[in-house]
C-alpha cells in the first residue's frame, strides 16, 4: 500500500512552476492591452444599464409578425442572401487564378527548377496584392465604395469581393501546400501543367477543405453583409438599424431569428457537402 506523501508525488506536476510563470507574464502583457482599450466588465453591471437592457429586452417577446413587416424582412433577407453570394462568387473567380500563380507547390520551382525573375516577381507581387485585399475590413470598402457608386447592395458586393478575394487566396494556398506534395511533384516532372498538377494532383486530397472553407466564408459573407447594411449597403442590416433606431425590440428580435436560420443553413449546407464528398470518395 503506497504511502500518502509517495501519492502525492505522484500527483505533482513537475512543471507547475513553468506554467505559473508564462500565465504571470500573460497577465503582464494583457493588462496594458485592457487598460488601453478602456474595458470595463463592471459597466455592464451598473444599475442603470441592467434597466436600460431589461427593458429594451423586454419589448423582444414577442417577435414581430405583421404580413406588412415579414414582407419587408423577406425582401431584405433576398437582398442579403444575393449580396453576400454574388460577392463570394466574385471573390472565389479571382481567387482561385491568384491561388494558383502564387502556391509554390504548384510551381516548378517545386521540382528543384529555377525561376525566372519575372515569374518571381509576379508570384510576389501576387502574394503582397492578396495581402492589402484582406488587410482592410469589408466594412472600410464599403463605406469606400458608398461614396463611389451610392447607396445600396452593389458597395456591399463590391466590398465582399475585395477582401474576401484576400481571404480566399491565402487559406487555399495554405491548403494546398500543406497536402501530401509527391503526386503534384510527380506530375510536373512529367511535363503536366500548373492547372494538371492541381486538379489531378492537389485538388482530390483537399477537397473537402476547400469546400468546407469556401461555404464557411459565405456564411461569414452573410454576417458581412448584414453589418455593412448599417452604413448604406442594404439588407437585414439597413432594416435591423432602422428597427433599432425606434427602439422596435419586437422587429429587431424578427430579424435576428431570420439571421440565426441564415447560419443554420449555410452550416448544415457545409455538413451536407463534406458527407457528399466523403460518400463520393
């Protein structure tokens, strides 16, 4: 029978000290952070706060549904649906050639062949035009683009396109160079284009991730696009800021089930994708 202080040896963690120390040091470093961005969980606790939210939560329940007003959130909701897949649908079109000018897997260089400069060059400049894509919010195009071609769906679509065109081309690069590489290596020592090595190379192993991300970033392209309806773009969002502005608890709680359904569906339409993907493998 083992004696208590052997027990608790036994259960010590040897690097209890190391992990002391890094969370200390987390603290340090976040600390500064949150006094800078002037967080205060306290304030959502004030009495006045804890009113003024009970009430406007209150006028919630129940949900609007007059025929007038489901009209108007069914319109929206279309707006939405076409402005966040027309910009994903833009995006993934120049995407997809930037994805495979710039993965270094599907170049010959891959194969132990020398670059030109030039196809250096243009692979980096590629690389650096996916990043200022992505680097400025949707929400920053939009409101660059109300002032171009007015208010309405178009900035939305246009902004969607712009930086999820970033968003897009850098994790399909990232999916691509992190599959097995010998079956694209071996076609392009075979003579086989850029576009063979990636179909008949890369494409079959990560499928299903590229499938699974792109429905993700539509999902994402729904909430963006619902958030650029509050600076002109339309939608869910232009109703929801309208509804809020009159402090329309009832309407706002309408509009908040209906972009809950949204993300439902474009979660279970991933799901169905990848089991199609894994049947048809």
């Amino acid at each position: 029978m083992s004696s208590p202080a052997k027990d608790q040896q036994q259960f010590n963690d040897p690097a209890w000290s190391g992990r002391l120390s890094w969370c200390l040091l987390a603290i340090i470093l976040v600390w500064p952070l949150l006094a800078a961005s002037e967080f205060n969980l306290l304030s959502l606790f004030d009495q006045r706060s804890l009113n003024t939210t009970g009430e406007f939560l209150s006028t919630f329940i129940p949900p609007a549904s007059q025929p007038d007003f489901l009209a108007l959130v069914l319109k929206a909701t279309w707006i939405t649906i076409a402005t966040a897949t027309t910009g994903l649908t833009l995006a993934w079109v120049v995407a997809v050639p930037l994805t495979l000018m710039a993965t270094a897997t599907l170049s010959q260089s891959a194969i132990g062949k020398p670059m030109s400069r030039w196809r250096s060059a243009v692979r980096l400049l590629i690389r650096w035009v996916l990043i200022f894509l992505r680097s400025v919010p949707e929400l920053v195009w939009a409101l660059l683009f109300v002032r171009v071609v007015g208010l309405g769906p178009t900035a939305g679509v246009l902004a969607i396109a712009l930086t999820y065109t970033g968003m897009l081309g850098k994790v399909y690069s990232e999916v691509i160079e992190s599959a097995d590489p010998e079956t694209t290596r071996a076609l392009l020592r075979c003579g086989s284009s850029r576009i063979n090595a990636f179909v008949y190379g890369a494409l079959p192993q990560c499928a299903t991730e590229l499938i699974s991300y792109t429905v993700f970033r539509w999902e994402c392209a729904i909430r963006s696009s619902v958030i650029m309806g509050f600076v002109g773009g339309g939608g869910l969002g232009q109703e929801m800021d309208n509804s809020m502005k009159t402090f329309a608890g009832d309407e706002v709680a309408t509009i908040l089930l209906v972009f809950i359904l949204l993300v439902a569906i474009a979660d279970r339409l991933s799901h169905y994708l990848r089991q199609w993907l894994e049947f048809g493998e």
